[in-house]
C-alpha cells in the first residue's frame, strides 16, 4: 500500500458506499481514464472478468476461433473458453514478449482464403512490454479483424508516447494482488467506444433491463468492482509512477549486478517506456530452475515465465502457429520459457529502507559465482 489508501476505504465507509456504485468506483474509474488516455473505463471484480466481457462485446460466440499469444497467463484466455470459442496459439516475435505481427499477417491471408478468419484476436502487454500495438493494427484492420489487449501486466506501459491498448478495440487491465498496483483484486476494460464500456458496465451488473422489476433478457454476470476496493485503487493511483520507477530501477540494477553473468535480458522495444513489472532473465548456461531452488533455499521467490499455453494439459488439442518450431527447434516462446526466470520484482526491493535487494544480489551472486 502506500498510504493514502486507508484514508480513501474510510471515506467509502463514512459514507456507507461500499457497494459496487458510487463515488468510490466512478472516481476509479474517471483516475484510469486520464492516466491511460482511454476515454472510457469499466471498474470489474477482475482482469479476468474484463477479458470475458471484451470476447461477448467482439461478438465471439460457440466454435468461432480467438488467436492470440501462446506465452500468457491463463486469465487471458478463460473467457474465449468459456464463450465456446476455440483458441489459436502464436508464438512471439524474436526478441520480444508480444504476438509476431508478420506471422499473425501471413496466417490471417491464408485463413482469409480458406473463409475462415478468427472473430478476434487478443494481443498480450507480457511484463511490463507492449506488444507492436501499431503493426498489430494495421494488420487484423486489413482483415476486419478486431484486436483487444490484454494489458493486465502494463498499466503504466507505453508505448509510441502512449499508454499500452490505447488505439486497440478494447483493453484489459489487471488490479490483482501481484500487479503493478493492487485494489487487492480487481480489474477494468477500457475503449474509446463508449458504447462498448456502457455495454460491459450493463453486462456486468446482471443484465438488468431498463424496467422497475427485475426484467433479463440477456445473459449477464456479476463482475462489478467494490467500492472498498476502488477506494484502494485511487489510493494506488497516487503511487503508481513510483512503482514503475522502482521496477524500472530493479531491472537496471539486475542488469548491473548480472553484467558479467551467463544471463541476458531482452533489449527495451524502441520507442516504448517498459514498466518490467516483472524483471525477467535468460540464462545462458545454467538451469532456470537450478537457480529458482537455490534461492528458495535462501527463502527468496523466484518463478519460471509463464508456461506457454499449447504445452498445456488443457490444449494439448490446440492449434500452435510458430515459424521457428521446426523440427527439433523450440519456438520462441518454448525457448522463453526454457531459459528465463522470473527474478524477486516487488517494487518495495529497492526502497530506501530496505535491504532486501542486497539479500538477493549476494544469493545470485553466490549463485553464478
Ligand atoms: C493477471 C493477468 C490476467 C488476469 O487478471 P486477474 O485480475 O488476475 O483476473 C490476465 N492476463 C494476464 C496476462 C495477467 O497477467
């Protein structure tokens, strides 16, 4: 937390405006917009919940196809699942956390000639790192193909000046526990189009019809955000450009103390400001887990990047479109997966007060020695 927070839930109490409307949530919601740049947003209960809502509101229905990224986290992909929709996995462009716009182009010419075009395609913001928003555009609106972001791990990122999704059809963002900033869980969809948000805000307070009885005629959910936990958000709204500045510091110092080690890291994406809201490393020599075990025996988490999602159990039946998966060679996002890890990255790591930087630069140290 960091310190206006408790004063904000107070205020929420105070007032007695806890529930899911109110002050609290329209002035959350008001701090995303003029900090993204999105001109409308939806508070939620979770990213998740957002990603759900942005595959009905692009019109995903049962047996469509959704593509995306293989190299993600899972709550970017329940809700094509759960509309019915079949997903299509890609592999990252070299050198990058994001979807390959080149690949993504040359597979959407040869599904536009077999009359089968996805009904959209989601684009993630991997760590901290903006996908190629821009190439990504101009590709799918040449097959009238609408883009969302999942920006859960990017509030904050930009990209070409702006924020991360801005310019996409929609954008997801993600307040849980181990974000960038936490309304200890939560999550927003954000677009331009008004419409699309009053439409997501209406989904996700059951669907209730303009009537004065309880009247339904569409399916809705219940995905709106507390207003306890919005208070918590504008508190953390205060403090988020500390945060980036303190990830951004952690990153430079790993790559500083990491100089001389088997390790590299990805080079910043030009024309961007990356938030690494996770500092993720590639070694070189060593086993990513070796090194994962040696620190948890010192009792410091490490974790491996996400474990793609055409390795998992759950789509072992999916379709994964790589150029360099040929043969014995991984994919890119195979070989993310193989050698990075996922290093200590809570902002707190580098506050003054704190000497646990220290801690885990000696464990590495000890470590690669
Ligand atoms: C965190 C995250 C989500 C889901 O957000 P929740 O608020 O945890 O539901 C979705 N996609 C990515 C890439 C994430 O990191």
């Amino acid at each position: 937390m960091g310190g206006a927070e408790r004063g904000l839930v107070d205020l929420v109490f105070d007032t007695n405006m806890v529930a899911p409307v109110g002050p609290a949530v329209d002035r959350f919601e008001r701090e995303l917009e003029a900090y993204t740049g999105i001109a409308h947003a939806a508070a939620l209960s979770s990213g998740t919940a957002a990603l759900h809502l942005a595959m009905i509101l692009a019109g995903v229905e049962a047996g469509d196809e959704v593509w995306g990224p293989s190299l993600t986290f899972m709550g970017g992909v329940s809700g094509l699942v759960q509309r019915g929709a079949v997903p299509v996995f890609f592999d990252n462009a070299e050198g990058s956390w994001g979807l390959d716009p080149a690949l993504l182009e040359c597979e959407l010419s040869s599904a536009k000639r077999g009359g089968r075009l996805p009904k959209a395609v989601i684009a993630t913001d991997l760590y901290g790192q903006s996908c190629d928003l821009d190439a990504l555009l101009s590709v799918t609106a040449a097959y009238g193909v609408p883009l969302v972001t999942d920006s859960a791990e990017a509030l904050g990122t930009l990209y070409k000046g702006r924020h991360a999704g801005k310019g996409a059809l929609m954008a997801a963002l993600s307040f849980n526990g181990n974000k960038i900033i936490t309304t200890s869980g939560g999550g927003a969809l954000l677009s331009d189009d008004e419409a699309l948000v009053a439409r997501a805000r209406f989904l996700a307070t059951q669907a209730r019809d303009p009537a004065p009885y309880y009247q339904h005629s569409t399916l809705g959910y219940n995905y709106r955000l507390s207003g306890v936990c919005a208070a918590i958000g504008s508190g953390q709204m205060q403090v988020l450009d500390q945060r980036i500045a303190q990830r951004r510091q952690l990153y430079s110092d790993y790559q500083a103390l990491l100089a001389d080690a088997p390790v590299s890291f990805l080079p910043e994406q030009p024309d961007g400001r990356e938030t690494h809201w996770l500092s993720v490393a590639f070694l070189d020599q060593h086993e990513p887990e070796a090194l994962r075990q040696a620190l948890e025996a010192d009792n410091i988490e490490a974790r491996p990047v996400w474990k793609p999602m055409h390795m998992q159990p759950l789509f072992a039946q999916a379709r994964f479109v790589s150029r360099r998966a040929v043969g014995a060679n991984l994919a890119v996002c195979e070989d993310q997966f193989a050698r990075g890890i996922c290093l200590p990255s809570c902002s707190q790591l580098v506050a003054e007060e704190s000497r646990d930087f220290d801690r885990v630069a000696e464990a590495l140290t000890q470590f690669f020695g």
